[in-house]
C-alpha cells in the first residue's frame, strides 16, 4: 500500500480523524460536487450518472473532505479513522 497512487500526502489532513457516512450536500452556495480524496471520484447530488458517487464519507469536524466507499474501505485501517456513530432521525 505505500506505493498506493493515491496516497499524496493525505496523512497530513486525514490521520486519525472523525468520519461519519452521509448523502452529498454543497459545501457553501454554488458549490455542485466534490471529489474523493484518494482517487478523485466524482461525489455530487447528480443523478444525471455523471458523478461517481451520491455519498461517501465526509469529516466530521469541517464537513468538507470527501472519501469515497472504495477508498475508506482500504484507508480505514492505515488512517485510523473514528466512524461516527449515524444520528437518530
């Protein structure tokens, strides 16, 4: 994995913090998609199939680092990710 092309120095920003699973949402006005941090997929509300994703995995402190499905499964570990616990709604 530490030949991995899509670890750019995400330790950085990433390491150890909380992450929740949710649907996308704009982070401010204007705003119409993110991309994963790993391997820049494509997550938006965009049901025309141009987006990757619809969710994913976003930081619990800021809201504003996404981690597609595929990549937190792999990161999880070597991150140390905590997992939110999901809200009761």
């Amino acid at each position: 994995m530490r030949d991995d092309w899509r670890l750019r120095g995400q330790e950085d920003y990433l390491f150890g913090i909380t992450m929740r699973h949710a649907s996308w949402w704009p982070y401010r006005d204007g705003w119409d998609h993110d991309h994963c941090e790993f391997c820049w997929a494509e997550i938006s509300e965009d049901q025309t199939g141009h987006a990757d994703y619809n969710e994913g995995w976003v930081s619990s402190d800021d809201s504003y680092h996404w981690v597609c499905d595929p990549c937190f499964s792999d990161f999880r570990e070597k991150f140390q990710w905590v997992v939110e616990a999901p809200s009761a709604e």
